[in-house]
C-alpha cells in the first residue's frame, strides 16, 4: 500500500520538529506518529484537538460526535476535558457520543461496567444531555442482542457518523473488542474475549474466573468510517504491539493494522511506547543523526546483537552492512568505539553497591558509587509489600552483608492482592489462638462471623469490609517482615507507609495526594539515607509503581537544600514488571548462584503471592520465576557482548533529579 502523502491529512502537523520526523520515518511508519515524552502531555494534546472540534461544530450550529473509549489510557484525555469544562467554559450541550464496547453481561452500576466508567470519568463533570450518550447495552437477553447492535450502528449514521474515534490497543492488538481474527468490514457485534484480553482484565474483575467471556464491541469498520482516528498507547508494555500495527503488514491478527488504511489515523505516544518503533529502537537506519555517547552505546549494543557477536570482535564491515555507516564516518575506527562502549559498560559492573570502604578501594573500581562515607544509610522504598525483593532482592541482601544500615518502606498495604480464602485462614487461626488464650472470646466470635459471612456472599469485584482489608493487609505486613528478617533487615527499620491514595479497596486509586508526599518527606529526613532505591518499572498495569515514584521524586525535590541530601543518590530498580536494557543500565550488580537462591528464598516469604497471585498482570509466571529469569538474561546478554560471565545481573539507572525524564 502507498502511504497518504502528509500533505493530504489534516493531522499534519503544525510543529515543525514533528513534521521532520514523519518525513524521516515515513517509510517506516505506515501510520502517522506523535511521540511526546509523557502520557500526560499526550492526553492534553488530544483533549485540545476534541476541544476545538467541538467548538468549531458549536460555532456551525452543528453537533460533535465522539467515538470514545474505555480503559486507564483515555482517563487523562476525559480528565482534561472536565477541566476544560470547569475552568474554560467548553460546552458538551451538542456533543454526541458512542462507546466502543461494553462487558457481556454487565449491570451499568457494577465496578466493571464501562457505563460506570464513562460517567465516573466524564459524563457526571460536564453538561452532556443524557439522550446524546450511547453505550453497549449489557444488561439485554441475548436473543435481543443483535438487534440492538443494528440499532446501534443506525444510530450512529442518523448522528452523521463519528467525528474523532478515540482508541486504545490491547496486547493482542485489538481496537475495541475486535479479538485476532475480526474482518476488515466487521460491524457492531457480539463477540468472544480472548484469553489474553481476558487475563488482562483479570485484575478489574478480582480473578479471571469472574471475568465475562463475552463483549459488544463495535466492528473493525464502523471505526474506519470515522472522520479521524486516534489511537493512544502509553507505557512499555505496548512497545511491542504498537510497532507491529504501525511497522508490520496489515492482517487480521492484529486488528489495529487495519488503520493503516485509515485516511486521517494518527497513533499518539508517550516515548515508553515508541521504544519499539525504528525511530527509538534503531533511529540510525533512517539516515544520519547526532551521536552522543548514550546514543552511540544503544548503536553498539543493538549490532552486537544483531550479528551475535562480542563488542569488541565488531569490524568496519558489520558498521557498515548494518547501516551504521554514519557512526564510523562521525566517530572513526570500529576498534575505538568499541573499546569505548566496552568500558563503559564494564565501568557499570560492581559488586559493591554501597561502595567499598575506603582503605579497600582500588582505581579500577565503579566510578558510579559513592565512596565518600562508609557504612551508608540505604533507604528501600517498595511499592507494595513484595517489590524489595523481587526487584532487588540480591542487591539488598548484598547492602546488608557489606554493613550498610538497610530500611525498607512498604510504601502501600497491598491489601487488595490477597485472596479471601487467605483472610478466612487467617481469622481462623487468630480465633483458635485467642480462644486458646483466652481473648475477648465475645469479639472474636464476632469477627470470625463477620470475615465468613462477608466472604460467602462477596460479589465479584466488591471493595471488602475495614475488617476484611485490615486482616489482608495484616498479612502482607507479616510476610514483608518474614522476607526481611531472612534478608538481615532488622525490623525496627521496615517501615509501613499505607499511603492514604492506595486505599480504596479497589483496583482503581485515589490521585496522589500532599499527605502522601508528606509522608515521604518525612521518612527520609527522619533516615537521611545516603542511598534511596526506587521502583522505576513504570508497565504496573495499575499505575501504583507510577504513583509511588511520582511521591519519592517529589520529596526529593521538597528535600533537595536539606544538607544530608547533598550526599544522596536515587538509584531506580525494575524487576517485577519489566527490566532495563543493557544500554540504559548505570550500575550492574552481580549475583551468584547462592544469592540467587537468597533472594528466592525471601520472595518465597510473600506467601499469599506464591503459586497464584490474584493480580499477575500479563505475565503468566510467578513473580520469582519472572524476576530471576530477567537477572539472568541481564547476566547473559552481558556475557554475549564479551564482558565477564554472572549468575544473574540486577540493574539500577541513576536518577538525576529531573522529574520530567522519569514521569
């Protein structure tokens, strides 16, 4: 298929900086791409473009209508549009709109259904009349279901058909519902879910067992009638897809390659999701570009991989075959930039990640560890109760060993995670003990009636009782102690944050607030910790890791002129979600065999997350198996491009104080 010149589309792009990319990346991209650096930027672009749509049709005299989806990616366009409305007088009086999907079945007062979402998020903050809201009917006898999809679809054209259609993608690469398979003309239907969609959605639901394995979606078709489509992806996770509907061919398989042959489609992107797209994974195809040294390291490490060989075995003629032609005109012989990533590289490995005291200190010795005081004062900060020790489990058992003073912050209770069968083992055994005792047998009883009478008749997705989430999140509590204590940490250095924004009792959260900021500011001038690690895999499919990074950072910037953090450094561990590439990596720490099965061991405490975690994301394994098979991969793809060979690896990148490069 030829590609639409840019010129042809009205999301050309006024920025002349955006438009020279689309012309560099043209004949990769077979859709047009708007990469900003943050989701949050993102959001606002396409909530201005759906702002002055509206105005303009208002200013006609005419209606708007919107095509809207569902999810966490659209929640910052719908939250924009409410401010917009409160703060800048935007109108939806004449604005129209018709929902992409719905659950099959589905209530619209349960927690799940996108009924509930929509006006959660939008509908009840702006002046939309009721009768210009369409959403998939979940609640209908199956036998009237398609009848009501072709109403649906009759609906839609009496509007004038959809204006801007707005898309989020899915793993498999579905818009809408359509799952892997759904044809090019496909209309307004009753559909099947997908295992993966499902898996996926397994967290909303409290399990995938309660997960509907049937959807209404609109077709393939009805979104390309659309006048403009926007499709949005945010994070990591969706790299992947993304470069497949953008870069591959066309095919059923992946539904959202079918916008391809959209006339006024446009992907909008933070940089998470861009990685793998030629102009973030392999910019240096498109043509010449300037090299810096973290540029020049990515170029070296890619064609290592590329052709399967050790850095320093790389010649002239693999540069120049692989098209980094460029790079040796610009930087000289193969041999000195090879040698040059080498060592550098080489300067990341250390096993001493507190640094060394002073008197055993040699020259050829990590540059990027502080050796100015030993021991040091490291501060943890863990997202949920687990994440110490899935993500850095040997670094910190490594910082204990060496006689460094080790905190951990447990910054939420993760009381949500836990299965209810769990609360009832554990209320029984706190009956048995304080009846055994003699306890309060009045109150005990009492309780113990309450955990079994609520868990028995829990719908699915229910927020539990105060009872109920005190008991799980007391078992999350125990199980972070256990997995310290056999780590070294004493337990008068764990600390308990429950910061107020996770405890909802449900999947969704509360934004953050100051008094968890607050909280943080506190900790750490009450530590004034020399080390602070925290979780930088921002693919947590529920956003926690984003928000407790959001809250450490901004202490930090609240910290910055108190005289101890002049000798801090933040270091961003990942693990549980995802890892860092070899080239992003600052500080590599090597494990051996036996701290591997250390830092096993401590995971293994995290009982009530063994064998089944009740939210396991997209990724099948436990969280151990994830967490020591990406240490290992670090360990191997260091040992293929010809550095020496580990166990397993744990990666750190320095944080440099900019807010914005994070978040």
């Amino acid at each position: 298929m030829t590609h639409r010149g840019l010129a042809d589309s009205p999301l050309a792009p006024a920025d002349p900086d955006l438009a020279a990319d689309r012309r560099r990346f043209a004949r990769f991209e077979r859709i047009p791409c708007r990469v900003h650096r943050h989701a949050g930027d993102a959001s606002c672009a396409v909530a201005a473009e759906i702002a002055d749509l509206i105005r303009a049709r208002a200013a006609e005299g005419k209606s708007c209508v919107l095509g809207l989806a569902t999810g966490s990616t659209p929640v910052g366009v719908y939250g924009e549009l409410v401010r917009l409305h409160q703060e800048e007088g935007l109108s939806f009086k004449h604005v129209v709109t018709f929902n992409l999907d719905e659950y099959y079945p589905m209530q619209p007062d349960e927690l799940q259904s996108y009924v509930r979402f929509m006006h959660e998020h939008l509908f009840d903050h702006v002046d939309i009349e009721p009768q210009n809201i369409h959403i998939p009917d979940g609640t209908l006898a199956e036998e009237q279901v398609e009848d009501h999809c072709q109403k649906y679809e009759e609906a839609i054209r009496n509007a004038g058909g959809i204006d801007i259609q707005l898309l989020g993608i899915g793993r498999t690469g579905h818009i809408g519902f359509n799952e892997p398979g759904s044809g090019r003309d496909s209309r307004t239907r009753m559909i099947t879910l997908d295992r993966v969609t499902r898996r996926d959605a397994a967290s909303d639901f409290f399990g995938d067992e309660n997960v509907p394995r049937r959807a209404i979606t609109m077709g393939v078709g009805t979104i390309l009638e659309a006048r403009k489509v926007f499709l949005m992806a945010f994070g990591e996770g969706k790299a992947a897809v993304v470069a497949k509907a953008v870069e591959g061919e066309i095919s059923a398989i992946i539904a959202a390659s079918y916008l391809q042959e959209h006339p006024h489609a446009e992907f909008v992107l933070d940089t998470a999701a861009a990685e793998g797209l030629t102009r973030r994974a392999s910019p240096w195809l498109a043509g010449p570009l300037a090299w810096d040294a973290q540029l020049i390291r990515k170029a070296v490490i890619w064609l290592a991989a590329k052709v399967q060989k050790p850095i320093l075995k790389l010649t002239e003629e693999d540069y120049n075959e692989e098209g980094l032609q460029d790079l040796l005109a610009s930087r000289g012989r193969a041999y000195d930039i090879n040698l040059e990533v080498f060592r550098a590289l080489q300067k990341t490995i250390t096993g001493w990640p507190g640094g060394k005291p002073s008197e055993q200190r040699r020259d050829g010795d990590a540059p990027c560890v502080d050796y100015r005081v030993f021991p040091k004062r490291a501060l943890i900060f863990s997202p949920h109760p687990d994440d110490d020790v899935i993500s850095m489990g040997g670094t910190l058992i490594r910082l204990v060993d060496q006689g460094h003073e080790v905190h951990v912050a447990y910054q939420t209770s993760g009381n949500i995670a836990v299965f209810d069968d769990d609360a009832v083992r554990f209320m029984d055994f706190a009956g048995e003990f304080n009846r055994h005792f003699g306890i309060d047998p009045a109150r005990t009883a009492e309780l113990e009636a309450h955990i079994d009478a609520f868990v028995n008749h829990k719908e699915p997705g229910q927020v539990d009782s105060p009872e109920v989430q005190c008991i799980k999140g007391l078992i999350r509590r125990s199980e972070a102690r256990a997995a310290t204590r056999c780590s070294g940490v004493p337990e008068n250095q764990l600390h308990f944050l429950d910061m107020p924004f996770y405890e909802t009792g449900r999947v969704r959260k509360k934004p953050l607030g100051d008094e968890d900021i607050a909280i943080t500011v506190e900790l750490l001038r009450k530590i004034k910790p020399h080390l602070i690690y925290a979780a930088g895999d921002l693919s947590d499919p529920h956003g926690t890791h984003r928000t407790c990074l959001t809250a450490i950072l901004k202490a930090c910037q609240v910290v910055a002129d108190d005289d101890w953090y002049e000798q801090c450094t933040v270091w961003l561990y990942r693990g549980a979600w995802q890892e860092w590439a070899p080239d992003q990596i600052e500080m590599a720490v090597p494990l051996s065999p036996q701290e591997l099965l250390r830092k096993r061991a401590a995971i293994f405490k995290h009982e009530s997350q063994k064998d089944k975690a009740l939210f396991p994301g997209p990724d099948p394994r436990e969280f151990w198996q994830r967490a020591e098979q990406r240490n290992r991969s670090t360990a191997e793809l260091y040992d293929s491009l010809g550095l020496a060979e580990y166990e397993a690896i744990e990666g750190f990148v320095r944080w440099k104080g900019d807010l914005d490069a994070v978040l």
